[in-house]
C-alpha cells in the first residue's frame, strides 16, 4: 500500500467520501435504484417526484438554488451532495420513511459521482452513474409534465 502514500491530499479525500458512501448510502441508492427498475409505468412517477424533491431540498441547504456563476459545476455538485449527506446523517424527530431516506441516498451518490469522486472507485462509479441516469430521467420527465400541463392551461 506504499502507493497511497503518494497520493494527493485531494484522492485520499475522495477516497474517504467514496468509503464512507459505501459503508452508509450504497446499500439505499441500490435498493431505490433497483425498486424504481422493478416498478411499472404507473409507479415510477412516484421514484422521479421523490428524487426530484431530495433534489431540491438539498439545493436549499447547500444555497445553490440559483448558483453563482462564478462556481464550477463540480464545486456545485459537491455542495448538493454534501447537503443530501447532512440531510440523512441528521437525527429525525419524525420518521421521514425508507423511501425518501432512499431518495436522498441516491441523490447524494448521484452528485459525488457527477462531482468526479467516485474516479478511482469502479462500484461507486457505477452506481453513481446510474443515480445519475435516473436523476436525468426524472428531470426529463416532470420537465414533460410541466410542458404538458401549460400547454392544456392555454
């Protein structure tokens, strides 16, 4: 392991958020993500609303709703996934529920992944990517909605 010695300040950084993603989020992210595979056509609107609102939430907590454009998207993306993590590390008072807890855990992984952590870290990579996919789909999706419900108002 003489090799880790010599890496930088910044991999062994990543290497720690990838491991600690593994040992709390990975287990949640895949059980979302392979739920909202086995769902049908009727149930995974729900999947896309509920990363949709993690999403969102995490934007309000990191205060990156409307970023300043002097941010990079990597410093943006680490911002939100940051928040999706302290949002879940959180003591609840209430039960927030396995699904949401879900939700947020994909989110967080699907932001370090865009964040580049997940470099040196295949499995992650992986799974990053795919909480990637579906945040993309999800986006895509309430996007068409919207278009949908503002063309049937005019």
């Amino acid at each position: 392991m003489a090799i880790a010695w010599f890496k930088s300040k910044s991999e062994r950084a990543a290497r720690k958020l990838a491991d600690h993603d593994r040992q709390h989020f990975k287990s949640r992210a895949r059980h979302f993500l392979k739920c909202y595979l086995e769902a049908d056509e009727d149930e995974k609107p729900l999947f896309y609303r509920a990363v949709d609102a993690a999403v969102r939430a995490c934007q309000i907590e990191a205060g990156v709703v409307h970023p300043s454009p002097d941010l990079e998207d990597a410093e943006i993306a680490m911002a939100i996934s940051n928040a999706a993590t302290d949002i879940l590390l959180r003591p609840k008072a209430d039960d927030a529920g396995a699904f949401r807890t879900d939700a947020f855990a994909t989110v967080a992984i699907a932001y370090r992944r865009a964040a580049g952590i997940y470099a040196e870290d295949q499995d992650m990579r992986e799974l990053g990517t795919a909480a990637v996919h579906l945040l993309t789909m999800a986006t895509s999706y309430l996007k068409s909605q919207n278009d949908l419900l503002r063309s049937d108002a005019v």
